[in-house]
C-alpha cells in the first residue's frame, strides 16, 4: 500500500474522492467515492454556507479521509472549489474540516480549477488535435482550449447546475416560463464562450457529474459504471432530447431513471440547460464523456512526472 495518494475535491455540490498509486508511468485507480452533499446550497442568494450543508460535508470528509488513510494513502491533497470560494462564511467549513478530518482544504481560483481539468482530459483524450474542455460544476462552469498540455485560454463562469436551478425554478415539474428563463440565464451567463475560439477541428470534452449523469441515463445504466461512461460520446441533439424528457418529469420521477443519482435529480436540468447551451455557444454538435477532472488533474500534479 505504500506510496499511495488521495485526492478530494469538494464541490458546490459534490465532495469526491481518488485513491491511487502509480504502476509504472501510469496512476491506477484504487477507490473513487462520491457523496453529493450540497455545500453550495443557497449561496447565490445569501452568500454564506448553509450550516446543515457545512455538517454534512464535513462528515463526508472525515469518512473519505479516513478512508484514503486506510488504504494507504501517505498524501492527501483537499481542494474547494466554487461555494468556498463564494461564501462570506468559508471559514467556519475550513475550520470543521480541520478539527474533524485533519484536513486543510486549499480554495482553488476558477482558473486553476480550469488548469487542473485540462491537464486530466488531456492526459486522456489531447492527442489528435485541439482540445476543448467543458466543465459544469454546481455553481460555476469551466470552458478551456488548447493544442498542447498547458491550455492556451480559459475562462470561468459563475453559472452551474445548482445556481441556475436555484435561480428560476420554483415549480414541480418546472414550468415553461422556467425553463425559458433557465435557458435566457445561461446563455447570458455563457456568452463569452463564443469568443474563446478552440480552433478548427477541436474536440469537445465534458467533464463532471451533470455530463456523466447525462450520459448513465442516455444509456439508461442500472447501475453507475464509469467504465461505459468515460469515453462515451453525447451529441447536441441527444441532450436537447435528454433536456425535454427531463422537463416534463416531477424530480421524484427523474430520480427513478436508469441511470439518474437520486440526489442530483432535482439540479440535472439545470445542468442539462447549461451543457446544450454551452455546446450551442461553443459550436459543438458532440462532447466526449469524460468521468475524470479537478481530483485527477491534482493528483497528477502531486504525483509529478
């Protein structure tokens, strides 16, 4: 077990965690874990940490680190992301964190966030020509371009699953003049993507829960399987159609779908709005399914060469 690594990323909406140790020039998986916790709950409207959302993450937190320390893990590298950094309030999570997992989450800027997922989906899927990479998070999304491992632009936007629902959605099943104003808000929010420019022939990535949820319930999975998701291809149109399945569903009847994380049902048409939106922006008719990013890129990086 010696000389493996932990990775935890803690999101707006998700907290996950990466074991790994290297096996010749290679990382290897040895656990990943995710628990959706909801950290950013209520954030865009009150600008602080909800205190039933810092309880739950932190207890998410002490399980997963104690869970990479049994495992072997020597490094555990801990970063927050959009709702950390957000808050008024962060360091009343920070603190708990360190009291009940020995852990010192390091709050992440929306570009390294952006750096971290590249490197991960470049890893996996940059050779062949230009690389664009979406990411759609709880509370921001994360759109990056490159021809090389280092991206040559970036750009983080304060638009995400979470913060779009939480935003325009008040109805169950949400209304059509909800849903009109998720998509208004999202392109308004997004409308720098067109100008990013990812280059002739580039090929888009999405990475994080929304997109690999999209693609378990295209597939209709009966139970998660990363193998079968990462790689897999979702095109504009399967997502518009994805998108007005889910809009005519009650959130307890989106929960029931192959495929669909019971606790994500309530924000994956936001997210859906957000990854057609962006697709649309952008000038992609398909994305690659990626189900690596933040944890892979950082432990990567605390790995070295």
């Amino acid at each position: 077990m010696a000389g493996r690594l932990a990775s935890i990323d803690v999101g707006t909406n998700t907290v996950l965690l990466l074991v790994a140790e290297r096996r010749g020039d290679a990382l290897a998986p040895v656990r990943e874990r995710a628990e959706i916790t909801r950290l950013g709950r209520g954030v865009d409207a009150t600008g602080r940490l909800d205190p039933a959302a810092i309880r739950e993450t932190v207890a998410t937190l002490a399980a997963f680190a104690a869970e990479a320390r049994a495992l072997g893990a020597d490094e555990i590298a801990c970063v927050a992301t959009s709702a950390a950094r957000d808050a008024a309030n962060g360091d009343e999570f920070f603190e708990a964190a360190r009291a009940a997992a020995g852990l010192s989450p390091r709050v992440i800027s929306g570009d390294e966030e952006a750096r971290l997922v590249y490197g991960s989906a470049f890893r996996d899927f940059g050779a062949g020509g230009p690389l664009a990479v979406l990411d759609v998070g709880g509370g921001s999304t994360e759109f990056i371009v490159g021809e090389d491992p280092v991206p040559r632009a970036r750009v983080s936007l304060q638009v995400g699953a979470v913060r779009l629902t939480e935003r325009h959605v008040r109805a169950d099943p949400v209304r059509a003049e909800e849903l009109a104003a998720m998509r208004a808000g999202a392109r308004a929010a997004l409308a720098p993507l067109a100008a990013l420019g990812a280059g002739a022939g580039a090929r888009l990535v999405g990475v994080a829960g929304t997109v690999t949820t999209l693609s378990a319930v295209a597939q209709a999975l009966p139970a998660y399987d990363a193998e079968r998701v990462h790689g897999a291809e979702l095109r504009l149109e399967e997502v518009e159609r994805l998108l007005a399945r889910l809009a005519a569903l009650p959130v307890a009847a989106r929960a029931a779908l192959p495929g669909m994380e019971p606790k994500r049902a309530d924000v994956i048409l936001g997210g859906a709005v957000v990854v057609a939106e962006a697709m649309r922006l952008a000038g992609f008719d398909r994305l690659t399914v990626s189900d690596r990013g933040v944890r892979w890129g950082l432990l990567y990086e605390l790995a070295g060469p």
